[in-house]
C-alpha cells in the first residue's frame, strides 16, 4: 500500500466512523433535532474537522438514508431472485416493505424525509451536473429500487396476472405510497395493535395485501 493509498484508506475509515455515529444521533434525535454539533462531539471532534470529510448536515444525513436504501434494495432484489412463481412476486415485493419497515423504522422514517426533500421521481430530469455523491448514490439507489418494482410490474401485466389501464411506472407509484401509508399508520399504533384494533398489525397487513391483489386481478 502506497502513502497515497494508505491516506484515502484512512479518510474512509474516519468517513464511515462518523456514519455509524451520525445514524445513532439521527435515529434517536431525528433529522429535524439532531445537529452536526452533536454528530461531531458523539464522534469526539469539532465542528471544523467535521467539515473536512461532510460539507453540511444533509450531506451525512444521505449517507445515513444510501444505508437503508441499499437495505431495501438488497432485500427486493433478493425476493424476487428466489421467487420463481411470477404470479407471486407482487406479494412478495410487499413482505419486504413490511419486514423493512418492521426491522428498520428508523431508516424508513429517514427515507421519508430523504423523498420529500431530495428524490427526483424522473430519472430523464436529473441533472447532468454531480449533485454531490451521496445525493447521487441515493438517487441511483432509489432508481434500483424503482426499477425492481416497475419490471416486476410490467412481467405480471405482460403475462396477465395483473389487469390495469395504468403503465407499471404509474401503478408502481400509487403501490409505492399505498404500502408505506399502511406500514407507518402501523408503526405509529404499533404498540397493544390488537387490543385496539381487534386485529394484527400481521393480518392488518395481509389484508391490504389481499385488497392489493384482488383491485388487480384479471378476474373471470
């Protein structure tokens, strides 16, 4: 390993320190309360040394959302690789955003944010410029993400196991708000789900899986 080598090894292993302790402040603050301040003293640095590995805030903040992206992303691109019934892999697609959510709420309430103030829905619109590599490497990671849903989709309406007017882009995003509405009304109400609801937050979800399904099926 050159001089060279071993200095850019060393920045990334500094850079990827302060990911894990800026996802830990992020998680238990949130986006809105938590501050490089706090990130850079978790990290037992200054303000200043922060700003020579992050421009700002925002720019850890995506490189704590890129994690949870590449988690969502594995995890559909998994699903759907072991899953060799087509006819199935709608309703596996949305086992993982359940399990996702379930397993990671933090990043699923960081990817919300992330979406509302940074993804562009249309990859023709995004700028040829570097918006940063974070930036970038979340939208290319939400692209996957899209990309996996809207194959799927466009399979299952090619092969008629889906009727619909819409193109698979368009059903992919109304699927896409669907899902992530129910999981967060399930994780606001989580707590005693049953007892309050009279059903599982299990069965509460493969209910709207079946709704899903059925609104979108050819039929008789």
């Amino acid at each position: 390993m050159t001089s060279e080598e071993r200095k850019a090894w060393e920045r990334k292993q500094r850079e990827t320190r302060i990911i894990d302790i800026a996802q830990q402040v992020l998680f238990e603050y949130g986006y809105e309360n938590a501050t490089i301040l706090q990130i850079a003293k978790s990290a037992g640095y200054n303000k200043r040394t922060m700003y020579l590995y992050f421009k700002d805030k925002e720019e850890i903040f995506l490189a704590v959302v890129l994690r949870g992206l590449e988690i969502l992303s594995s995890m559909l691109r998994s699903a759907i690789e072991e899953s060799k019934d087509e006819r199935n892999q709608l309703r596996k697609l949305g086992e993982v955003f359940f399990n996702f959510s379930l397993e990671h709420p933090e990043f699923l309430r960081l990817i919300m944010i992330y979406e509302s103030n940074n993804c562009i829905y249309h990859k023709e619109l995004k700028s040829s410029t570097p918006q940063g590599v974070y930036l970038d490497a979340c939208q290319n990671e939400t692209d996957a993400i899209a990309d996996i849903m809207t194959s799927t989709l466009k399979r299952a309406k090619d092969n008629g196991t889906i009727k619909t007017e819409l193109t698979p882009v368009q059903l992919m995003l109304i699927l896409w708000g669907e899902v992530f509405g129910v999981m967060q009304i399930i994780l606001m109400r989580r707590e005693h789900f049953k007892d309050a609801f009279g059903i599982s937050y299990h069965q509460l979800f493969e209910a709207f899986m079946n709704m899903v399904v059925a609104a979108i099926s050819p039929g008789d």
